[in-house]
C-alpha cells in the first residue's frame, strides 16, 4: 500500500517502468525535463480521469488506467497533426492503492506511448480520496502547419479513421454484468485503441480540418462544424460503419440496444474525423463518411441529408450523473 512506502521508495518503484522516448534530452530526475522541440513549436494538450467518474477501480487495472490516460492525449495531439513525443502525469491517489497498482498505471503509459515514441518526463504526485490521472501531452509539428477544427469548406470530404462504438459496447457490456466472446469489446473500452500515425498522414495528405472523437461522432461532427461555419453531411451509418455494426451486433442484441447509437454517440474510442479536398487522396486507414455543405441556418449536423436521430447526443461531462462513465451508454447498478 502506499502507506507503507515513502515518496522517494514509490518513485524508486515505478519511474523504470516509463518510457524514455525519442524526443527526451534530460529524462525525470531534476526539476523538469528537457525535450526536443527541433519544429521551433509544440502542440501541448491536457486531459484528466477521476475515478467514479471515468473509470471504476472493480472494472479497470492500473494498466488499463495507464492505457486510457495517455491515448485519450496522445490522441488529441494526433489531431492537430503532430507527432506525440512526451507526457508530463500527475497522480492524486490514496493511501490504501497498492503500489503494484501504481507500477501498472506506468506500464499502461508505457504500453500506449511505446508505438509513437513517446515519453513520460515527469509529474507529480499527491494523496487524495480517489484516484485521479492528470496528463500533460506535447508534440512536434515536424514543420507542418496545425491542422485545426475550423478549416473545413464546402465542397470537402469528411472521413473517419478507427472504431466506432466499440467502447461505448465494452462499457455496456461491463454495465450488465456481462462479457463478450473475445473480449475485444471490453478491452476496447478498457484500452482504446487509437488511429495515433494517421494524425500526421492525414496532416501530410492535405487534411484541412480534424479533430479526435472523444465525446461522440455526433456531438463532435458538430464542434467541427460550428468552427468552420459549415454543415458536416454525414452518410447512412449502416452503410459506411457496416463493418463496426456488423461487430456490435451480438453485444446489442445481449443488451437490447440499438448499436447504430453507439456509431453515433458512443464516446471514447478515439478515432479521428478529418476534412479533405474533394478527389484527395485519403491516407491509409480512413473512409469516406459524408461530405461538407455550405451553412444553411438548419443543424450543422445531418445524417443522410435529415437532422440526426433524436438522443443521439454523446457525452457530456456536466449532464450525466456522478456515477457515470463515459462511452455513450449509463452503467447499470
């Protein structure tokens, strides 16, 4: 437990397990560390998980907290079009967590940073009552310039990079008490799965807005489209998410839900929805899913030309209650 170690004995314990990374000059040990930033600029994100609220102790490991917590930044950098290259993590814990617990959590950032280069580089740590991740990304443009939510015109394409309601199925699955054959849906809420290279592919293809779904297809198509002043189109879900649908169906049909909503509304899973010139080529791993129409006065997002399906709104962090975990779905008691 962590009571029965002292600050310099837990760090002792965990600092080997982080990653390094490739952009890190002076790894932890001093008052801050030193890294890279060869572009002249950094792209710098932050992001938060509390427990009770993002995640349940009884549900998710260390590993899977680790995981979580470096995707859902490393994920947000990948959508300005940077390279991820260091986290900065902050840990509030109480004093009963084992300290195996907190080695996990360093092994799940180390899981999650290890395929970017990324690095831990410092933090901090503090008691508290919950347990609470706190990440700082940052990432290297590589020259680039940023590819920013407002930059989507008329005319554009809009693709999709990544799952699409996975998550949201794994904690609907774990909300009833059940499991799903290969575990692929409940690892993919426990441990996203990001599409992190195609930020900068997508950035390299010409990309000319994008953004990480992290709240929602829906709720953040919209939050695209309000920063370019135009309306995302976006296609039949059971057409160009046949592949997700055709995966979820067997978790929906266990929970009696609508998997199309998920597509729709589940949070979490991380992919990216991008912006590209009409007859661009789109970078390996997107799909077309819709097209940019000029403002009209009517919903900045549409599905298949009508307004979206009423409920459909994904996560928000302020309208759902304090036992709730994100995802698109409301764990069941």
């Amino acid at each position: 437990m962590l009571r029965d170690v002292d600050e310099e004995a837990l760090l002792a314990a965990f600092l080997p397990l982080l990653p390094r990374g490739d952009a890190t000059l002076l790894p932890p040990g001093d008052d801050a560390a030193v890294v890279a930033a060869p572009d002249g600029r950094f792209v710098v994100t932050t992001d938060v998980l509390v427990e009770g609220r993002h995640f349940r102790r009884a549900w998710s490991g260390g590993r899977d907290v680790g995981h979580r917590a470096a995707v859902q930044n490393l994920a947000d950098v990948a959508a300005m079009g940077a390279r991820p290259t260091a986290l900065v993590v902050a840990l509030v814990a109480p004093a009963d967590l084992p300290v195996a617990w907190v080695q996990d959590l360093a092994r799940g950032l180390a899981d999650a940073c290890a395929p970017v280069g990324a690095g831990v580089v410092g933090g901090d740590l503090s008691g508290g009552d919950a347990v609470v991740v706190a990440v700082t990304a940052h990432g290297d443009l590589e020259g680039r310039a940023p590819v920013t939510r407002s930059g989507a015109r008329p005319g554009d394409v809009v693709a999709h990079a990544g799952r699409r309601g996975w998550s949201a199925a794994g904690l609907a699955l774990l909300g009833a008490g059940l499991g799903d054959a290969d575990g692929g849906l409940v690892a993919a809420f426990l441990r996203p799965d990001a599409p992190l290279p195609a930020g900068p592919a997508a950035a390299r293809a010409g990309a000319t807005a994008m953004l990480d779904l992290s709240d929602g297809l829906l709720r953040d198509a919209g939050r695209l489209a309000r920063a370019s002043g135009v309306v995302l189109d976006l296609a039949e879900p059971r057409e160009v998410f046949s592949a997700d649908l055709d995966r979820l169906a067997a978790a929906a049909a266990a929970v009696g839900e609508d998997p199309v909503g998920w597509v729709l509304a589940g949070g979490e899973d991380h992919g990216l929805l991008a912006t590209f010139p009409a007859g661009a080529a789109l970078p390996a791993g997107f799909r077309p899913v819709g097209r940019v129409l000029p403002a009209d006065g009517g919903p900045a997002v549409r599905v298949a030309g009508g307004p979206p399906p009423r409920g459909a709104t994904g996560w928000d962090h302020f309208g759902t209650g304090e036992a709730a975990v994100p995802g698109g779905a409301r764990p069941r008691r």
